[in-house]
C-alpha cells in the first residue's frame, strides 16, 4: 500500500480519504495544545497560507499519547488551535501514532523513514534525557518520539522525509517549498 491508499477521520467524524491528496505536497504533522513545540502551529500555518494555493496541504493529527498534553474533545483543539494561531487547514480526529492502537498511516509512514535522531541543540538533548527515561532503546525503533514529528510526502505519494519536533521550522519550511 501507498500513501494514497489510507484514510483518516476528520475533527467531525468522517472518513477522509488521502487519495484527495494526490499530485500535493503533504506535511503530516502529529499535534498537542499544552506542549512545549505548540507554537510550531505558527510556522505551520504560515506554510499552508505560504503555499497551499500552489499544491501544499497539511494532515494535522492531534494526539494525546505524549504526557497528554492534548486534553479535551476534537472540537476544543479545533477551537485552541484557531483563537491562539488561527488555523486554516483541517485537523483530523484525536488519533494513535504508536502502539496497538496506533492508525495504520503512521505505520506506513514510520515504515517508510524512521527516527534519525533529535540533530544538536539544547532541545535535542533535553529529548534524549527525556526519552532514555521513557524507553532506554529509542535510537533504534521507528516510533513516533514526540508531539510535531513531521512528515513530508511529495507530489508522487512518496514519503521523502521525517523531521523531528527539534528540527527548526526553518528547516521544514525550505524543504517544503522546494518540493512545491
């Protein structure tokens, strides 16, 4: 299976097919309300208004399996997000990124580009702290580490890239608009 071949359910309940994404560049970002990295939403939506009339559309799945820092219902992050950064893409239904219950695009995305580390800085260190605590072998699986890990989809469906919640917006942001 592909990209294109997974669908997600929306903030409202309904199935959403990723096959309406075809021929886009897709950014597929995991969310939280109450985390240190939530200001990302800022970069996120100046992306999407940046670009998003030339082909970028953004997959924003709320999660709470990081320290539940994504508390309330679908609709109070729906309505978090749009008083505190004015969101304008669509968010999907509070969902798994990990474990039995995780959805089956972040298996194929995990599948297709695993963790390659938190890069340098005071936040990537201060993650590897953290996660040597919470699961001693982190280096070396796939698993979501984080709120905001980023994926990057191009035009064709494939997955070209994974940037951790420690990369810098910058970063994200120039491989985006290189691929539109």
């Amino acid at each position: 299976m592909g990209f294109y071949d997974y669908s997600v359910t929306d903030g409202q309940g309904n199935e959403f097919s990723l096959d309406n994404f075809k021929g886009k560049v897709v950014l597929v970002v995991n969310t939280a309300t109450n985390c240190g990295f939530t200001p990302h939403y800022k970069e996120i939506e100046a992306m999407y208004e940046k670009y998003h009339d030339q082909g970028l559309e953004i997959l924003d799945i709320p999660c709470n399996q990081f320290a539940g820092q994504t508390p309330g219902t679908d609709e109070e992050v729906h309505q978090f997000c749009q008083l505190h950064y004015n969101t304008m893409f669509p968010q999907m239904k509070k969902s798994d990124v990990n474990g039995e219950n995780q959805l089956e695009l972040y298996k194929f995305l995990k599948s297709q580009k695993g963790f390659e580390g938190f890069g340098k800085g005071p936040s990537a260190l201060a993650m590897s702290v953290m996660l040597k605590k919470i699961d001693k072998d982190y280096k070396n699986n796939p698993d979501i580490k984080w709120n905001f890990t980023k994926f990057v989809v191009d035009r064709e469906g494939n997955v070209v890239a994974r940037f951790e919640p420690t990369a810098k917006m910058e970063d994200v942001a120039e491989f985006v608009g290189k691929l539109i």
